[in-house]
C-alpha cells in the first residue's frame, strides 16, 4: 500500500468533551466549596455569646512567649520560715538561747556564730536558725546537709522520733484508735525543719522516697496541730487546711509558714520533679478516689483521669500527674467546705500551673469550661496576694503571673490588664508579650476575628507575624469552627446542621477539627456528615475527581458511541479515495 | 476449454463469455467436484499450497470433532430418506473435516480472536486479505499475475494479524464454493447437516468480527446467473450464513438422531424466535467497486419509483460519492433486512483490492481502497470492550431518520440520493 489511511476523525468533539468534563469537575469543586460564609455573617452570629474560649489560637499564641518566658518559673517553692524564737522554749540552756537569738538577729553576718554554737550541741533550735541564714546566703547543699543531719534519729531532742509518733498517732487516729500524738510544740520545729529541707531539696532537685516524705510528712504533721487546736478528727481536716505556723518559741500570730506553703512545696516538688516513676501500688492509691465528680464541678479529677491512662505511654509526665492528684485534692476539699481558694500567692500560682499544664494536652470538651474558670480565679488570687512575695522573688514571680494572665486572657478573650507586672520583664519579653496582647485584640469582637481567619489579614500585621501567621490563622479557623459548632450545638436540628455545615466549611486542608466540631458531627450521623465532609476541600476535591473521573469514561464512551455513528454514515472508500488524492501519508 | 483466470473456472473459448476476460489454456486436470444430478460442476483450481506448514498430526485432535449432539461415531446416524436431489457437499469419499480445523483449533486454543471473511467463490475474499496485508508479517498469499489464487474448497486459511496491543487476531478464509454449499437451496440440490457447519461451529467459538463480501455486478448481470447460480443467491448466501452463525453463537443445539425436523429447518425456526443478536461487527463490503463506477442500477431497486414525477431515469452507481448505507438501505433492502434481523452492529462500504483493466483483466493499480479502514473498522477494540456498550446501528439509524424528518432531510430515507462529488 503507497498510503496508509487515516479514520476519519472529529477533534471539536474530542475538545468539547474534554472541556465538559473539566468544567464538571471544576462545577464540583466550586459548587461544594462555595457558599463560604462571609466573616460579617460569622461575627453577628457569635456576638451574642461573647466572650468566645479559643483554645487554639492562644495555644499558638502561647508558642511566641515560650522562647523567652520560663514556666518552671511560675513553681515557685516556699523558703525556710523565720528563725525559732529561743526565749519561748521552754528548756532550752539560757546561753545557749541567748547566743541563737543574737546569732540570728544579725542576719548572715551571725552565721560563724550560729555554727559555732549548733556545733556544740547539734540542736534543731540553732539548726533551724543556721538553715535559715544558709539559704539565705546561698549555700544550698550545706544547708540540705545540715537538716538532713537534724532530722536524723539523735538524743538531743530527736525530730526523727517527734516525726515518727506524729505519723503513728495520725494513723492510729484515722483507724479509730485514738492516741496522743505529740505536743505542738514539739510538732512545729519538726514541721519546720522538714519544710525546711523540703525547700533545699527541691532547689538541689532531690528524687527518691526521703525527699517525698520530706515534702509529705509536714503535711500530716500540720493536720495534728490542727487535731490539738481544734480538737477535730484528724479524718476529717481536710486537703488543703488552712494553718498558721508560727516558728517554734514564737507566739500565736508570729509570722510563720503555712499549711499553704506546705502544700505548695509538695505540688512544686511534683511539677519539677524530672524522671518520677512511684511504684504501681502507691500510684494506685494516691489517684483512688471515693467520688466521681461531673467535670463542671471538679474538671481536675476528669483531667486526672485522663492523664492517669496515658502514663503507660508517656511515663514522663508522672510527676505532673502526681500534681494534678494532690491540687485536685486541695481544690475539692476547700471548694467543698466552702473555704474558697486558697489565699496564698505561691500555691494560687503553682494550681494555677498545674492547670495550664492540663491545658496543654487533650482535655475532655467538658471540663475545659470549668478549668478555665478555676485558673482565672486562682490567678486572681495570686495577684490579690502578690505582696507576700518577698522582694528578691518578686520579678521572677511576676513574670510567671504575667505569663499565665496573658495566656488565660487570650483562651477567655479578655484583656490581660498586666500592669506592675510587666515591669519586670527584660525587651524580648516585652516585645513578645506586646505581639500577642495585640493578636489578642485583633481578634477579641468575632467580627474581627472572622475576618483574620476568612479574609485579608493587615498588612502590618502580617508583616509582624511573618512566619507566624499562617499558623496563627489555621488556629483562628479551628477555633472559629469550634465557637460555631459550640453555638450550633444549641440550636434545633435545621439550623443545627446549617451552622455544622458553616463550621465545616471554614476549616482548611490541614487545619485541625476541634473536638466540639467532631462531636457534633458525630451526633448529626452519618448521612450529614458524608455531607459536610463533601464541603471540606479534600471532600470536594474528592467528589471533584469522582466527577472527572466518571466524566472521563463517560466522555469516552459517548465519544466511542459518536464515532460508531459517523463511521456508520461515512465510506470509507470515498475517505480513502480522498486521502489519496490529497497525496495522504 | 480455457480457464479464465477472473472467474476461477473452465471456459470455452479464447475469451471468457462471462467477463470478458482472456482465457488460459488448461495446464493439467484439476478434480472435478461430482453432484449426484442437475448440478453443475466447478473446478477447484491450482493445487493447494497452504498458508502455513500444517503442524505435527495430533491423533487426538484428528480423531476430534465438534459434536454438539448426542451422536458417535460408532453410532452411524439412521439413514434419511434423501430428496431427489439432495446429496452430500463436495467429494463423497473426503472426510468431513477440513484442512486447516486443527490449526485452527490450536490458533482458539491460544486465544485469538477470529475473523471470517465469508462470500461466494470469486467475490475477492482472499483478494482482500492480501490488501490489508500488514508490513513485516507474512503474507501466505499465493499470486498469479498480480492477484491471489483461489482458496482451495475445504481449505480454512488462517492468517494472523497484529493489533499491537496484545490482542491475538486472526482473519480466517474459507473457499467461496464451502459457503455456497451451505445454502440449502431445493434448486440445487444441496442439503446440509449439522456435521457440514463444523468448521463454522469451530469458527462461532471465538467469532469477533464478520466480513461479508457482495460482488454487485454478479449480483445483478443477470447473464452472468446462467454460468453460476450462486451470482444471484448472494444475499440469500450470506442471510444463510450470517443466521448460521447466529444460531452457533446464541444456541447451536440440535438433536439429530430420530429427529424429524430437518437441520436446517430448525435453525432457521430457531434464529426467527431469537430475541438477541449477534454482537460482533459485521462488515458488508461491495468488492470490486472500481469496476462499478458508471454501472446502471437496475429499475425498482432506486427505492419508490412510482413517487417520481415522469419515466423513471437510469440511475448509475457511482461508489465514490454513494452513503453506502443509503445505497444499500434503498437498493439492497434484502440484504439490509438480512444484516438487520440478525446482526446488533454492522455497516456497509464499497471496496477494491486491486483494479484491474476491464478487458485484458490485468491489474492497472495494485492499491487497495476502502479496505484498510473497513478491516480497522471491523478490529476496533469498542466491540468487545464490555465497559463501552456500543448503540445498536438499528438505534442509529432510526435515530438519524427521526432527525432527518425534522431537519428536512427525510427524502433521503424515501428513495436513493444522488451521489456526491468527490473532492481532493
């Protein structure tokens, strides 16, 4: 053959198909993905529920303070209380209570002094007030040897013995067998030196069974003073009792330590601790519980729970827990009876910590309300309480409190009014947390905050945020899309679902679902959420490629079935004939 | 007596009374095919040279034979009453099989797909196939003078072809005398039995396309029908063979041991009640259309003369600017009805293989036109794909007529459009 022939064929219907499938896909696309509600129409909705929590938003917010603010700043342990008042007790070598006191008036100058003396006879009286002026000084560790020599068992009036008939009676005391524990003069300079060497211990980051039971045992201690004082059962004092310590000798109302403190230390020790692992039958019974609380009322016990099943996993965040259990504790039993918060800066602060801790991981939809309210609250505390801090604690201090009011403010969409507070911090703090109390005010009305999810950003602000803005706006959405479906979750069914398919819509490829939109999803069933999935972009994308998909083999099969009828009403031999004349290659 | 080399047979004279063409002298005696009576003879041309070496003989597949009925051969059939006239095809004494079944076999075995090429002796079957020969293939054709031979009777040649897509096909060409004889015809004499279709039962296995091949000049020279009644039977032919395949392909059941219904009668009881048709592609093409440019078609075949307005003029065919659809819808309508009833898919075009000079017979171009796309047409893989669905041509066609009455074009459906220019 001189030729070879070619099939007649029609390329405008080949282009005309492939163009009626593509737009198809694109009709798909754009049909599913449009109908986005417009950032005015989103704002009016959530007026009426302001202020609206943004968890994350102010979890991202959070990242921009953390590279120059430190948490570990906000735990902050209570220090040895005042030295002991030697002329109350009773006793004592008048010299010897003479030299103490004049030792001890002298500050750390009285140091030689005070060594002179304690060395002599090795007492806690000259101990507790050597301590004191060590930790004051600096010298840490020989501070911790010191009291851990004083609590160990001795013949000079043995702490060790005072602290083991404490705890025998106060156990004996909770089985019903009543027993007298010891006098409360010989329970405080106890109390005091374990505090005491709670303190250097955590400082010097301690471990191990002695450092708990340093920082646990003035606890039950406390609660048999209170048994003395109050003549109550010792069942019955509750977690987190308020007691004033005044140092031993001294007398009633003399500036002392508190119960506060003493918990404080316990659950600072906890939050710092690093490597903690407590033998299963002890992490047992320390997280038992005789109630179930709803999250509402008691969040930290459902916080608890949940965190206490990812130990296994994460064996790291052991110590932590422990914190939750025991702040938890305290909380309940003050709310319970009524005794409000407990007003002391330090332990408001430390709670306060805990619960932002709670915060950072997953926390079960209910409690968060609850939790917020708590952490606002104690940090309202430990404003109130500010001027207890003692001077050379006060930056530190309130750069902690700074940290976590701006934090909260922006969870709570508030304004966090920082004051004094903000004095003490160094340029990039202040730069940082200047950045995110701004962010915070651009997006405090849900019109504004709409528009920087759904819209244009400000320039300005974009330029500030640089890198940062991108995922700043995929929080904004996620929370955007919880805040709706928070408000959607309280409307009857047809709104409900218009303003789920809203809440759905806004979020992006690769912003994350916040569980308040994957709740009601999941209530909605299957149907309406196959439905709000299609409007997603990987849905939509995905029902786009469907539809090429099926246009393509539908465009191929009507493109066979048209050729079929041309081929059936052409000749060939003419086309050939044809061809050939046209001299076809 | 003389050969004539176009059509294939002994004649008297220098000059071939039917075409015209110059005879040979007869080299040697071929065999003679004996009817029993009234039956002209034919001879079956040079010796055979196969397409291909025949391969290693297989006992079994010797001894094989497609047997749909209950019969064995140690059970010789009861003997029928014959009809004066009717007798057994070809020579009494050669086997029923025929050359080229087993390697045909072996060629279904492997998965080809087949493709009969199916017309009456001289129509230009293997002409044909020649045409479409492919570059680097074998080709397997024996030539004289430019065209190829006749296919030997009872000879399948088997030619492979490459679709370049995995795809095994392969064309199969029978002699134009083995499809006249399955045509029952009272006239000639020729009865048929389940046993005579066995190479179309085998063919019916994998049957993917149909090329059926119309020579219209023999079809309507009425003074060609003397020499060979098989001219005009054409359409009634390949009707025959096109319902033979149908019924294989659909159902091919039949009792034959004390069975009063005759075989052929049961098939063709059988196809009228059939609802479905035959699937694959049939292709219908006028040979030697070179040949027919100019030619007169006959009166009442244009389609409603007694509508045209004066004396009926002579209407010639010019194949080149003909819609062979119209053509054959107005002018064939036998043949169209045939395809239709038992066909689903089917088109109808004009070709040429060679052309050839009227008198002399010799081949003026050697170039092929309307077969290369025909035979693509008839290999598409759209008629086997079972993803795609093809539209039946009945639904095509009554969907263009409804179309045609609303654009204004319905005349064309009422009788033959004039031819259209060609343009280069």
């Amino acid at each position: 053959m001189s030729f070879d022939p070619r099939r007649p064929s029609n390329p405008l219907v080949t282009l005309l198909l492939a163009v009626l499938v593509l737009a198809a896909a694109a009709g798909t696309w754009l049909g599913l993905r449009s109908g986005q509600p417009r950032p005015e129409e989103i704002g009016s909705l959530l007026e009426p529920v302001k202020p609206i929590v943004t968890l994350a938003s102010a979890a991202e917010e959070k990242t921009w303070l953390e590279p120059h603010f430190r948490p570990e700043e906000g735990y902050i342990p209570a220090p040895p209380g005042p030295p002991p008042c030697p002329w109350g007790i009773d006793g004592v070598d008048r010299e010897r209570a003479a030299g103490v006191a004049r030792a001890s008036g002298l500050g750390v100058a009285g140091i030689p002094e005070l060594e002179e003396l304690h060395k002599k006879n090795g007492g806690w009286l000259s101990g507790l007030a050597l301590g004191r002026l060590l930790v004051e000084q600096g010298q840490r560790a020989k501070a911790e040897s010191l009291y851990a020599t004083l609590l160990k068992p001795g013949l000079s009036r043995p702490l060790h013995d005072i602290i083991g008939r404490g705890l025998v009676a106060a156990e004996a005391l909770r089985d019903g067998n009543p027993r007298e524990p010891p006098p409360i003069e010989d329970l405080t300079p106890a109390i005091y030196a374990l505090q005491a060497s709670g303190y250097v211990q955590i400082l010097g980051n301690k471990t191990g069974e002695d450092f708990w039971n340093t920082l646990k045992y003035p606890i039950a201690l406390g609660k048999m003073v209170v048994f003395h004082e109050q003549r109550m059962l010792v069942d019955k004092v509750i977690d987190g009792y308020e007691l004033d310590l005044a140092p031993p000798g001294c007398v009633a109302g003399w500036p002392g330590i508190s119960s506060y403190d003493l918990y404080n230390n316990l659950i600072v020790g906890y939050l710092t601790a690093s490597g903690f692992q407590a033998p299963p039958e002890k992490r047992t019974k320390e997280f038992e519980r005789a109630y179930q609380d709803p999250p509402l009322q008691n969040p930290l016990l459902t916080v608890l729970r949940k965190r206490q099943t990812e130990l296994e996993t994460n064996p790291e965040i052991e110590g932590r827990v422990w914190a939750v259990s025991n702040a938890e504790r305290l909380l309940r039993d003050r709310l319970l009876e009524r005794r409000g918060y407990p007003q002391n800066a330090r332990l408001a602060l430390a709670v306060a910590g805990v619960i932002e801790w709670a915060l950072e991981g997953s926390v079960p939809e209910a409690a968060v309300p609850a939790l917020l309210r708590q952490q606002r609250e104690l940090l309202a505390v430990a404003l109130e309480r500010e001027d207890d801090i003692p001077e050379e604690e006060r930056p530190g201090f309130d750069r902690a409190l700074a940290r976590l009011r701006l934090i909260a403010a922006g969870r709570n969409g508030e304004e966090a009014k920082l004051d004094d507070l903000a004095a003490s911090f160094s340029p990039e703090q202040s730069e940082a947390a200047s950045l995110v109390a701004t962010v915070q005010a651009a997006r405090r009305e849900p019109a504004g905050w709409a528009s920087l999810a759904l819209g244009e950003m400000d320039p300005g602000l974009s330029l500030k945020l640089g890198k940062r803005a991108s995922p700043w706006r995929s929080a904004l959405r996620s929370d955007l899309a919880a805040a709706l479906a928070r408000f959607a979750a309280e409307q009857e069914p047809p709104a409900r679902q218009r303003l789920a398919g809203m809440a759905s819509s806004i979020l992006h490829v690769g912003d994350t679902v916040p569980p308040a939109l994957a709740n009601l999803k999941t209530e909605l069933g299957t149907v309406w959420r196959l439905r709000l999935w299609l409007h997603t972009p990987v849905g939509a994308g995905a029902a786009a490629a469907a539809v090429f998909l099926l246009g393509v083999l539908l465009a191929r099969w009507l493109a066979v079935q048209l050729r079929v009828r041309r081929e059936l009403f052409t000749s060939f031999y003419r086309t050939e004939a044809e061809q050939r004349l046209r001299g076809a290659r | 007596m003389s050969y004539c080399p176009t059509c294939k047979k002994e004649v008297e004279g220098d000059i071939c009374p039917t075409c015209s063409t110059p005879t040979e002298a007869v080299k040697e005696k071929r065999p003679v095919i004996r009817r029993l009576s009234g039956t002209p003879t034919e001879s079956t041309g040079a010796e055979p040279v196969p397409f291909s070496p025949p391969p290693e003989p297989q006992p079994e597949a010797r001894e094989r034979k497609p047997e749909p009925g209950p019969r064995t051969r140690e059970a010789p059939p009861p003997p029928r009453p014959l009809e004066p006239g009717v007798g057994r095809s070809a020579s009494a004494v050669s086997p029923r099989r025929f050359e080229g079944e087993a390697e045909l076999e072996a060629f279904i075995a492997q998965g080809y797909e087949i493709f009969l090429v199916a017309g009456i002796a001289g129509v230009g079957k293997s002409e044909l196939l020649s045409a479409f020969g492919q570059d680097g293939f074998l080709g397997g054709f024996q030539k004289r003078d430019g065209m190829v031979m006749a296919t030997i009777p009872r000879t399948l040649q088997c030619h492979p072809i490459h679709f370049g897509n995995g795809r095994k096909g392969l064309f199969v060409d029978a002699s134009g005398e083995d499809f006249r004889l399955l045509y029952p015809d009272a006239h000639t004499g020729i009865g048929i039995d389940e046993a005579d279709i066995s190479f179309l039962r085998l063919i019916a296995k994998r049957l993917r396309g149909l090329i059926l091949l119309v020579e219209l000049e023999r079809l309507w020279d009425e003074r060609l029908h003397a020499a060979d009644p098989s001219h005009a039977k054409q359409v009634q032919i390949l009707a025959w063979i096109l319902s033979l395949l149908r019924w294989l392909t659909l159902d091919g059941r039949y009792n034959q041991e004390n069975n009063p219904i005759k075989f052929t009668k049961h098939v063709d009881a059988a196809t009228r009640t059939m609802t479905k048709r035959l699937k694959v592609p049939v292709q219908v093409l006028f040979s030697k259309a070179d040949q027919l440019a100019g030619y007169p078609i006959p009166q009442g075949l244009q389609g409603a003369d007694w509508l045209r307005q004066g004396s009926v003029s002579e209407r010639k065919l010019f194949p080149l600017g003909e819609n062979p659809l119209l053509f054959t819808y107005h002018c064939l309508r036998g043949l169209y009805k045939a395809i239709d009833v038992h066909a689903d898919n089917f088109r109808f075009d004009f070709a040429h293989s060679l052309v050839t000079r009227k008198g002399p017979g010799t081949v003026a171009d050697p170039d092929p036109c309307g077969v290369a796309l025909a035979v693509q047409w008839l290999l598409d893989p759209c008629w086997s794909s079972s993803f795609t669905p093809v539209i039946s041509t009945r639904r095509w066609v009554a969907l263009q007529r409804s179309l045609d009455k609303v654009v204004g074009r319905g005349r064309r459906w009422t009788r033959l459009p004039d031819p259209k220019e060609i343009s280069a």
